[in-house]
C-alpha cells in the first residue's frame, strides 16, 4: 500500500478516480432525487457511439475529444426519450430501455468496425467499456478536473435554483424561472458528470456511480447541501477504493471494482444510518411494540382496579395471564412498570396500580378518546 | 373597484379536446373567491392558467391589467400538496424561504433578513415551532401550512390555492380560514379551489362555479343558488365533445 | 446463401423473437427496464453455472441465470419495500452491482478460456453454427437453436396459456386481483420468463443488446396498433425482419451481427416513429392541424351561438371583433370565417356574421350534456 501512495503512476490515478467520484457523486444526488436514476444508465450506455465517432472522424484519442463526442450522443440520447415521451404515448421506462440499447449497439458496431483500421489505434477505445484507471495520465487528470470544476461551480453558483427545481418545479414556474432551461442545464451538468468517468469506470457501469454514493448519502442526513457533500465523499472514496484494489491485484477491472465498493457503502448506510437505517427501524419498532404491550397491561389493571372500590386492590398476575393469554414477558413487563413506580407489588403477590399509575392510565385513556 | 384578475374568452385545451371552454371572469380587488366544480371541472387549470403554467388555446388573462409575467412576482401561489416529494432532504424553513427565490434574483442566497421573513411567515400560520424539521416529518395538515407560509413569504397581491383544505386535520383548517380572512382584511385577493360545499358560504364571499364553462360567479349569496348548483354538478355533467 | 449462413439467420430470428414476446409484456405494463436490469444480473448466475458445466449452451445456465435474475425482481422490491430508495435508484444499484459482480469473476478467473467481456457484451453468433447438437452420430443443427428455440417455445406457450389473464393484468391489475388471478405470481412467472429467456439470448447476442430486442420491436409495434394480439404478431415479424436484414448488413460491413440487428431495430423504430399511421409525428402534424381549424371553427359557432339575439350581438358577432375577443391574427380569423362559410355553418351578412341552422346544430352538440 505505501509503495503505491509513493508511486507517482498511482497519485495520479487515485487524483483522477477521486475526482470523477466527487462530481459524479454530487451530480448524481440531484439525478437520484428528480427520479432520474435510470436516465444516468441510458446516457452513459449512449455515449459509446459518440467516442467512437469521435475517434473515427479526428483519428485522436485525446480524452477531451472523446469526451466531447461521447457527451454530445449523451446528450442526444436524452433528447430522443423526450422526443419519444411527448409525441407518443410509449412511457418513459420503454424509451430509456430502447434508446439505452440502440445507441449502445450501434457503439459496438462503430467498435468493431474501427477494430479494422490498419494502424489498430482501437486499443485505447476498448477500456471506455470497463474503464481502465492504470490508463489515467497526468492530461487526462487535468482534463477531469477542469471539466468537472466547471460542473460544480455551474452546481453552487445555480445552487438555490436547482434546488427548487428538484422540489417543486411548478412553483419554480410560477415565479417566472425559466424551468425548461434549467431544467437543460442540470441535464447537461449530468452529462458532464457522467462523460468524464467513462476512461475509468466504463460506459457500462458508470451509471452506478451516479446512483450510488447518492442513494447512500441519502441516508445519513436530510439536508441537501449535506446530502451532496457526503455524497461526493463517498464517491470520492469508491473511486480511490476501487482504483487502488484494481491496480494492486492482477486482472481487476477497475470499472468493475470500483461500483462494488460504491454498492458497499449503500448497503452499509442502508441498515445502519441512524434514524432512516433498517437497524435503527427495527430499534423502533421493538421499543414501540413493547411500549404498547405495558401500556396494554395498566390499562387492564385500571379496569380491574374500577371493579373494585379502591386502585389500590392487588390483583394476581394469573389474573393479568387471563386478560393476555400469550404474553409471554408479563412478568418482565409488570417489573419494568414497578420499576417506573406506576403499579406497586402487595404483600400477597398481587399487583396494583399506584396514583401517578392511575393518572397515566386516564391520560392514555383521553388520548384515545381524542 | 379595479379587478384584479380580469379572464376574457379563455379557452384550454389538453391533446385537442378542451378542458376550459371560453372562459369570462371578473375577480374583484380584494375578493375571497372560491372556485367550485365537479372533478374534471378544469379548476387547476383555471389556477395554472392564470400563472401562465399551462398556454391557453385562446383567449387572454389580465392581472391588474397586465400580463402575467410582468406581475409574477405579486402573485402568490399554493400547489396542491401532493405535487411535491416530501421525501426531499430539506427543511421546513427551507421550503418557505424557497417563495423569496422570485424576489432574491439569480445567484444571491437568502440571509438573515430573509430568514426572519420566513420565520414570520410561520409563525402566522402556527409553525414557526417545527422550523427546523424535516418535512417527511409533518402531517398532511403542517404540509399544508408549510406551502402557505411559502406563499405568505411572497407577499403578493393575489393569492391562488389549490384545494388548501383538502384533507387537512380541524386545527389547520381553522388556522387556514383565519389566514384568509386576515388577508382579505389587508386588502389582497385569494382564489382559492374548494370542495366541500358545506362551508362555502360561512368561508367565502364571492364563488366561481365551474365546469369546463363558467356556470355562475359572483357574491355567494347571489350566486350560490340550488339552481346554479344543479347546472354545476347535477348528475348530468356539462361538458364540450372533443374537437375530432 | 450457405447452410451455414442460413443457420446464423435462423438462431438470430428466433432469438429476436423469443425476446420480443415477454418483451412486448414488459413495455404495457411499463417495465421496461427491468430487461435492462435482469439482462445485466443475470451475468453471475451464467458465469458461476459455466464453471460448473465449461458450456454457454448448457440447460444448467439457463435455469442458474433465470434464479439470478428473480433473485434482481426480489432484492429490487426488497429495497423498494424499506422506503429508503426509490424503484428506479434500487434497479439501477442492484443491477450494477451485480453486473459488477459478474464482470470481474469473468476478468479473474476466465480470463483465458472460451468467455471473455467480448463475448459478454457482443455475443458470438458467427460462432453458433460450430457447436452443434448430435445424439447418437447424428448431426441436428446449432445446439443454440434449440436452447433459444425452446425458451421461446415455452415464451409462447405461457403466453398462449394465460392470454386473458395476462392481458387483464397489463391493463387491471386492480381487477385481476379481485377475479383471482394473483398477479403478484404472474409478475414472478414474467420475470422469470424474461430472465430465461435473457440468458438463452446471451449467447448470441450478449446482455445488453438483448435489451434493445426485448423492448425495440415492441415499442415499434405500439406505434401500430391498439390491439394487444396485433402488438404480438408485429413485434414477431419486425423482430424477424431485423434479425434478417441486420446479418445481411453486418456480412456487407463486416461488422458485428447482434450489433447490426440492434442498429435495424433502431433504424425500424425512427422509421415508424415518423411514418405510422396514427401514432407517427406526421400523422400526429397533420391532425393537429386539422384540428387546430375544426376547433377554431367550434369556437366560432359557439361564441356566435352565446351572443346571437343578444343586445351585444351587433358588437360581438363581426369579423374584425373576433380578432381581440378570441384573440385570432386577422388572417386566420378571415381564414376561419371562410372555412365556417365554405361549410354552410355561418353566413356573412355584411360586416357582421349569422349563424345558418347547420351552424346552430353544431354549437349546441358541443356543448352537450351528458
């Protein structure tokens, strides 16, 4: 691990991959919450034409080019949905899937087909399929990093705005914002986004670098500048992770290695974020189940209690067993409530409430009521 | 007096068949107005149209007698609550400061200043407690509340709601109507769509009853007749056939 | 025209049509992008069952990748349930994740043998004809004809067998339900077709153009027609056709087949888009406009209708009125007129204008009541 953190080759590459995870991330946390998840996958299948065309008509494969070719078909392939979308009634999910598929077969064929070229220059052009971070020079690296600078002041500078497109795009119109435009724009930044991981994650699973670190940033805070930061940490760190993993191990696509980590982290965040996690709900769900279960067993020892004269009448926990045939913890509920001081243990063995017991009974009893 | 809102010939249509059919409304200055139909009615669409959300297949919306776009920012609007995702990560003060993103202009962020407008805008509608909630967190009735505090914000001249009372809890409704009635007394217009034909008059005192044509508007109790009321809803609904 | 070539012609037809029928499904009930997801998933079932069996072909694939694709449907709906990620945001992760998955075993540990990324994305259905089925000595064809040829049977059989039911729980779920047809197990039994169904198709033409097969022909054919048998029959001979033309294109090229085919289904798709009958953007141009003068001539006759006998009328009903009242440029109100007149709706007298009893009728029956 020490020799690569030396290692000028590795610096780059760890620069390169950190970068492109902290713009995908923090694009990806506004796809993630305008539903637009799936639209990522389509754009970063889509540009594979685009770098193939690219290379066919310069001949270069200086990565500011492919990339730019690569987010003009993006580009183009979010246009085609929305063409597809509003002049017909196909719905969104079956133009996402066909312009996703089309465009990316017609990539594999301008791929084959330059796979002919006499001077087979292609073999650069494969690793746009899985992403090759070892490939990352010094150029790329300056190149992802203006590229996705600009994505990002773009992002702060239209901070307030793009947030209320997220939210309420209508209100947004209703002040006059011109919500197509920026809706075009946060589109755009998306492309961007996306275009400038394609060397090193791959056009084929770039999409998961939109969506990830989102998806598990959204669990660890409710607020959207928060949000996007940790989104573009985690990122950051998937990115570094992966590509550190891959150049280190044989045979390791870094594209690959990389969504995995990326997948760790949402499961992670998933189960145990507090507040949201599934660990923390099922916290919850226990503590509200067994609040429920002791607040069932006063109530029928206030029942109990207005049979009789006084509350302070002990009743035998067979009795209690009667009303709860299958309460298997009474016993660990009735101490728990004596131990609150809400009900007492009389000399018999019998139960009864005490007074601040009988008051909490008559405020569930009004909360009910109300 | 002037009108605020003055609708002449409005006609909408969704896909060649119309929603509004020639339209003509007068909203007096300072009027509580509810809009009533049957659904379907074109109400939202009245309310979208006159934001200039929705482009009419003809006629022509005044306000204060200019278009909507030049007095956009004396217009204040209340969607209904379902549009939005309350799922999204962000706070409770965040959403009504969100009204004064007209005002502020491109770039600038809110302030102070502008924080304590928000903090006022929930204060009058009960809220100010929760400012710093999540807003997964409200109940129907608080969201309710939160989009008119954002409303409030705007200090507009005009009011559009979109069915404000639709399934919100006692309290809020109380709270709501109060709102109201204190913005008519400082002299603004509100439309608000309504539903429950019970309250109209005890709440408003002007109605539009619509479907797809302007069945009657005017003073409640003018206006708000069986008679008119038949014609609104009265099993055999009104309608325009599609232009095929 | 080969033995051999004839051969490639017939896997690649039937495999474009065993996908097109769980596809058409998967387009109405706007699932589209679960072919998206399960084609990618079900990478590490195939590559997990070719370790074990060292056959792309073999039965034991098919029924390991059809468990790995439920497995994406479960896990999807698993992720939906716990309301932390939204439907489209869980697709895209669990896909990924597992394509990733998949991916990286291949780049491990098969490196060097008969399965390559190559093979995973482009397929290899030049090679089809090379592995053929013999029992017994003799020589019965592609051994891929019949795997494909018998998922499409099966395709088809399910298809045929719960027509109606299928049908009723595209379009009422609601309804299905309530007539017992659980459509919560016909889902699972159309996923799990689709995932058959995606590793049968693997073979020939990789996992992400099997996408473009499942949802190209389909949406191609709703632009065709309303009826849900038609829909069938179209996607059937459009995905033939392009199975067929795309290997004559790719043996012009020599490019990639599965890449060419899914090139045709685009090409079939921009083709209908423009030109279908009621659907296609012409047809849609034209009667816009066609109903852009029936609806200003409704207008007319009913603004004249509303004000005819009235004190206003004089002011009302002439033809330079029209202009501000509806808001029409001269031209197109003197257009109207004229088109109203031609009719026999209206007539001019003088500067004003006076509805014939034709014209009366039509104002009336649009405002009708119900």
């Amino acid at each position: 691990m020490e020799q690569f953190l030396g290692d000028y080759t590795f610096r780059t590459v760890a620069l390169g991959t950190a970068i492109l995870g902290a713009i995908s991330g923090a694009l990806g946390a506004f796809a993630v919450l305008r539903r637009q998840s799936l639209l990522g996958d389509a754009v970063s299948h889509a540009a594979l034409p685009g770098i193939g065309l690219a290379f066919i008509i310069t001949g270069s494969k200086a990565p500011l080019i492919l990339m730019v070719g690569a987010g003009l078909a993006g580009w183009l392939a979010t246009v085609v949905v929305l063409v597809i979308t509003t002049t017909t009634r196909i719905k969104f999910d079956g133009a996402l899937g066909f312009v996703l598929s089309v465009f990316f077969g017609i990539g594999l064929v301008l791929l084959t087909f330059i796979q002919k070229f006499p001077d087979a220059g292609q073999a650069g052009l494969d690793s746009f399929l899985f992403g090759q971070a070892a490939a990352l020079v010094e150029q790329d690296v300056i190149t992802i990093a203006v590229l996705g600078g600009l994505a990002l002041a773009v992002l702060v500078l239209f901070w307030k705005e793009f947030k209320l497109l997220s939210f309420d795009p209508e209100f947004a119109n209703s002040l006059v914002l011109p919500v197509r435009r920026l809706d075009l724009g946060l589109t755009t930044l998306l492309v961007v986004a996306i275009v400038i991981g394609l060397q090193t994650v791959g056009v084929v699973l770039m999409s998961a670098m939109i969506i990830a670190p989102a998806a598990a940033a959204r669990q660890w805070t409710d607020n959207l500048g928060i949000m996007v930061l940790i989104s573009m940490v985690i990122g950051a760190l998937s990115g570094v992770g992966g590509a550190l993993l891959s150049t280190s191990m044989s045979n390791l696509p870094t594209g690959p290695t990389i969504v995995l980590c990326a997948s760790g982290v949402v499961l992670v965040s998933v189960i145990i974020a507090p507040r949201r996690g599934l660990v923390w709900e099922q916290i919850r769900r226990t503590l509200q189940a067994r609040r429920l279960r002791s607040e069932a067993i006063l109530l029928d020892l206030f029942e109990l209690a207005r049979k009789h004269d006084s509350y302070e009448h002990p009743h035998m926990e067979a009795a209690l067993k009667v009303m709860h045939p299958n309460a298997s913890t009474l016993r660990r509920q009735l101490r728990s409530l004596h131990s609150k001081g809400l009900i007492s243990v009389h000399s018999t063995g019998g139960w009864a409430l005490t007074e601040e017991g009988m008051n909490t009974c008559k405020g569930l009893l009004d909360k009910r009521v109300r | 007096m002037a009108n605020a809102i003055e609708v002449r010939d409005l006609t909408v249509a969704y896909r060649e068949s119309p929603v509004l059919w020639d339209i003509d409304l007068d909203v007096p200055s300072g009027a509580l107005m509810a809009i009533v139909g049957p659904n379907g009615a074109g109400k939202t669409t009245l309310i979208q149209a006159i934001l200039s959300l929705i482009k009419p297949a003809a006629g022509q919306i005044r306000i204060f007698g200019q278009p909507y776009r030049s007095v956009a920012s004396s217009v204040g609007y209340v969607p209904q609550r379902g549009s939005v995702d309350w799922d999204f990560p962000t706070s409770v003060l965040d959403v009504v400061l969100m009204g004064l993103y007209g005002r502020l202009g491109w770039v600038r962020r809110p302030g102070r200043d502008q924080r304590t407008e928000a903090m006022a805008a929930l204060d009058q509608v009960g809220m100010a407690e929760l400012a710093h909630r999540q807003i997964s967190q409200l109940s129907g009735g608080q969201q309710q509340r939160v989009f008119l505090a954002r409303a409030l914000v705007q200090d507009a001249r005009i009011y559009l709601m979109d069915e404000p009372l639709q399934g919100v809890d006692a309290t809020t409704e109380r709270t709501i109507i109060e709102l109201l009635r204190t913005l008519q007394s400082l002299g603004k217009t509100v439309m608000v769509v309504h539903h429950d034909l019970q309250t109209v008059s005890s709440y408003f005192d002007e109605v539009l009853l619509l479907n797809v044509r302007r069945i009657a508007s005017g003073p409640v109790s003018e206006v708000f007749t069986e008679a008119n009321l038949r014609l609104t809803y009265g099993g055999r609904v009104a309608i325009i056939k599609g232009a095929t | 025209m080969s033995l051999f070539q004839l051969e490639i012609q017939l896997v690649a037809a039937v495999v474009a049509v065993a996908c097109a029928l769980p596809g058409t499904f998967l387009v109405l009930r706007q699932m589209a992008m679960m072919s998206d997801a399960i084609s990618h998933a079900i990478l590490p079932g195939i590559v997990v069952g070719f370790f074990l069996t060292g056959n792309l072909s073999s039965p034991i694939l098919i029924l390991g990748g059809a468990a790995t694709g439920l497995l994406t449907v479960v896990l999807v709906e698993w992720m939906r349930k716990t309301e932390l990620v939204r439907e489209d945001a869980a697709i895209g992760l669990v896909f990924s994740a597992l394509f990733a998955a998949g991916v990286i075993l291949i780049a491990r540990y098969a490196g060097d043998v008969h399965l390559d990324t190559d093979a995973v994305l482009l397929g290899e259905l030049a090679f089809a004809p090379f592995d053929r089925l013999q029992i017994a000595g003799y020589d019965l064809g592609p051994q891929s004809l019949y795997s494909t040829g018998l998922v499409g049977l099966l395709c088809a059989a399910f298809i045929i067998l719960f027509y109606k039911e299928l049908k009723l729980a595209t379009f009422d779920s609601a309804l299905c339900a309530t007539l017992g047809f659980l459509p919560g197990l016909l889902h699972y039994a159309l996923m799990g077709l689709v995932s058959m169904t995606a590793v049968a198709a693997f073979d020939a033409v990789g996992s992400i153009l099997v996408v473009a097969l499942m949802v190209g022909p389909p949406i191609s054919a709703y632009l065709l027609t309303n009826r849900l048998d038609r829909m069938i029959l179209y996607s059937i001979l459009l995905a033939v056709t392009a199975a067929v033309s795309g290997y004559w294109v790719a043996h012009l090229f020599d490019a990639s087949i599965a890449g060419c085919m899914v090139a045709i289904v685009g090409v079939q798709f921009g083709i209908l888009l423009c030109i279908a009958p009621n659907q296609g953007l012409l047809a849609a141009w034209r009667r816009r406009k066609r109903q852009r003068w029936q609806f200003a001539i409704k207008m007319l006759v009913i603004h004249l209708l509303q004000h005819e006998g009235t004190p206003e009328a004089e002011r009302e009903c002439r033809v330079d009125h029209l202009q501000d009242h509806l808001a029409w440029e001269k031209p197109f109100a003197e257009n109207v007129v004229s088109r109203a007149s031609t009719k026999r709706l209206l007539n001019p007298v003088g500067e004003s204008l006076e509805l014939t009893p034709a014209g009366r009728e039509l104002a009336r029956e649009a405002i009708v009541h119900r």
